[in-house]
C-alpha cells in the first residue's frame, strides 16, 4: 500500500460512517499525545472534503504544570487550521479515591457539557488497538467476565452524548507513522512511563507477551469474538426480562427463577442495581456475591445506591433513601433520572424524596401495598417544608409521578428498547 492510499484509507476511517449520516458539525477531544493529534490531523482533512465542521477540546485536569503548555500547543494547531478550540479544566479532585478513574469520569462530563453547548452530533476520542489491548488486560486481572474482556463499543452513549471511537482498529505506531509523514509533531505525557497506573504495567506485561505472537491485532480479534458471544447473551436476558421482569411504581422485581442460566440471571440482576442507582458501570462481583449473602441471611441488602430486599421467591429492588436525600428538582424536570410529573406546576414548588418526614403524613401509605423502603425514596412535591404532594404513597393531591424511562432497565446489555410488564395496581 502506498504511502498516498494509506492516507487516503486512514482519513476514510476517522470519518466513515461513526459519524452517522450527513454529521453537520461534529467534536474531537485532543489531549496533544499522538492517538488524539492523528485523528485530529485525520478529521481535519476529512471534514474540509465532506463539508462538516470539526471543533476540538483539551481537558486539563490541573494535575500537571506540563498540562496547559499542551492545551496551549493543541490550540497553536487547531489556530493554524482555522478549528475552534476550547480548553476544559477540572478541579474536582479532593485527593481521594482512583485517581485515574476520577479523572476519566470528569472528563467525559466536561466534554458533554462541551459538546451539547457547543452542539456538535458526536465527540470523537482517540482510542487505538493499543488501548484494546491494554485494556484487556488490565480487566483480565481483575478477573472480569465475557462484557469486561469483550471489545471496547465504537460509539457508546455517556451523559447523554454520543462518543465515537473511529481509531479502534488502528495500532498507535500506525498513526505515529502517519503523523511523520505529514510533520506532525505531538507531545509525549510522562505519566504514560509512570509504572504506578495500572495501564502502564499492561503495556509492559503486552510487550512481554509479544515473542508468544500476541500483538495488538490478534488481541483485538479475541476481544471482538468476545463480543460477539456478549451479543448472543444479551439476547437471551432481552427475551427473560421481557418474559419475566415486572415494574411496580418505579421498582423492579425479579421473580427467582431456577431454569434460567446463572449467567443470565446475574444480567437480570446488574441491570436492576443499574437501572434502579444509575451507576454506568456494573458493581464488582465481589458485591454480587456479598449481595446475595445478606439476602439469605437478612432478607435485604443495600448495594449500588439500592435496597434489595427478597419477597418471598422474588427479589424487589428499590432506590436507597440516602442516595436521594440531597436530590431536588423543578417540578417540570426530571428527578432522579427516571422520574416526571403532572400537575399543578406553579414557582416555590420543588421534589424531593419523601423521607421519614414526609411519609407520617401519608395517612393512606399502606394502602399502597408498597413497602415502607421504597415509599421513603419515592417523590414528593413540596413547598418548603410543606409536603403538597406524594403520588407514590397515596397522597395524590392532582399530581401524577410517572417512571419515564423504565425501557432503559437493561441498557448497558442491550441497544434495543424494552417492553417490561408492569404491575397491575389494584
């Protein structure tokens, strides 16, 4: 392949059809190392021949005095081929917990703020076959299932914005060749050689791993035959949520249902903690099995920002009180994710959990036939400290809670909508 060809099917790459169809502008996260420079360098050439306007953005995490002079060379380049750039700063880190992890969050967040402000269709991040293959092993040692080892999405929603992966294919001396061909010069963070993260001892063990004729390519292929084994699960856990799943005013129960696979059942339950605390990202297996032994002993369990409490052969997850005590909304909003109301709207009225507070002045809360748990979590419309309202708790008053995305209770498995039978009230 000639040098022209190959940059001809590189550019092709970067935009193609990860974009979705006729992008009118569209966004690239830019750190300055090589992966993100080669799929701005890419973009450039491809949304100037495809008529779609390209804008970029660098986070800095304020973790590094090298980190602004990297914006400020991400910005020189985008100067001198006429591209918008921002510069994204976080300073939420308080010194605790996973620092990686941490700063991976916020910068997805700072980037969809970004994105929707800045409305472009979809974010572009430059993960590369490296990345792939790093993180498999990185998983691999934390022993994680078929989802975990399977590979990275092309596209994936996060805070309701679309990222796009256009460069997953690629391997990272690929675009470094790229790069030079077209003097491109990029800037090398000095974290990647800190043997402290996790990554950076993966991409030593990889290179261990080379003389055994595991390279990035043939990695990338166990990880997509992975995914296609995730798909055929994910399938069948689709057909027993449909089958057996039931919604009751914002809960989900989950009958016990001893002929199904432990596999798909253990999908059935994720996808209640994730659907009921909102977390993207699964609880550790760990927690599954410390979940299930407080359930055989004690009948009931917190996990994930949710109750779980076993109901004879069933087990009924619900929202923890706590997790919602600080959570208010305009009455027009949505609450906690999932939640919207009709009613009287009017200035000074705002919802929040019920609480302890808010229930003694439910009289008819148990006629409801909801366990006093989830009633505690549910919505109330208050005005101050007056309770107007409580829907879920028999305290109606003209409003009406609705749970407006229950279809979602198995998204992170599965990219088709739901129908989920619901609970037929009385």
């Amino acid at each position: 392949m000639t040098d022209e060809t190959s940059d001809t099917f590189l550019r092709n790459i970067a935009g193609g059809s990860s974009w979705g169809e006729n992008p009118k502008r569209i966004g690239v996260a830019v750190s300055g190392g090589s992966d993100s420079m080669a799929l701005l360098e890419l973009l450039t050439h491809w949304a100037g021949e495809n008529g779609v306007e390209l804008r970029a953005a660098t986070v800095d995490h304020g973790l590094r005095v090298e980190a602004k002079e990297e914006a400020a060379f991400v910005a020189a380049f985008c100067a001198g081929r006429g591209i918008r750039h921002d510069v994204l700063t976080w300073d939420g880190w308080d010194g605790t917990g996973n620092l990686q992890a941490e700063a991976r969050a916020a910068r997805y967040r700072l980037l969809a703020d970004w994105a929707r402000e800045a409305h472009v269709d979809a974010v572009g991040v430059a993960h590369t076959a490296n990345d792939q293959a790093e993180t498999f092993l990185m998983r691999l040692s934390r022993s994680s299932g078929v989802d975990g080892l399977s590979a990275m999405e092309h596209s994936f929603l996060r805070h309701g914005i679309r990222f796009v992966r256009p460069l997953l294919g690629q391997t990272r001396e690929v675009l470094r060749d790229y790069l030079r061909r077209h003097d491109v010069a990029w800037v090398d963070d000095p974290s990647n050689s800190d043997t402290r993260f996790d990554r950076v001892k993966a991409r030593e063990a990889f290179e261990a791993l080379r003389p055994l004729g595991i390279s990035e390519r043939t990695m990338t292929a166990s990880t997509r035959h992975l995914s296609m084994a995730t798909a055929a699960l994910q399938h069948y856990a689709i057909q027993e949520a449909k089958a057996h799943v039931v919604e009751d005013r914002g809960d989900l129960i989950l009958p016990r249902m001893m002929d199904i696979p432990v596999e798909i059942e253990r999908r059935l339950v994720v996808g209640a903690l994730q659907y009921i605390g909102g977390d993207p990202y699964p609880p550790r297996s760990a927690a599954l099995v410390e979940m299930e032994i407080g359930l055989t002993e004690a009948g009931k369990h917190t996990l994930a920002g949710c109750v779980i409490t076993r109901e004879g052969d069933a087990t009924r997850f619900t929202r923890e009180l706590q997790a919602v005590a600080d959570v208010k909304a305009h009455t027009e909003l949505f609450w906690d994710r999932r939640w919207k109301f009709d009613g009287p709207h009017e200035v000074g009225l705002e919802v929040r959990a019920l609480g302890e507070d808010g229930l003694r002045l439910c009289p008819d809360w148990r006629e409801t036939g909801m366990p006093p748990a989830s009633l505690l979590a549910s919505p109330g419309i208050w005005r101050g400290e007056e309770l107007i309202a409580a829907p879920i708790a028999g305290l109606a008053n003209g409003w009406q809670a609705r749970v407006t995305k229950f279809p979602e209770f198995l998204r992170e498995i599965s990219s088709e909508p739901l129908t989920i039978r619901q609970k037929v009230r009385d």
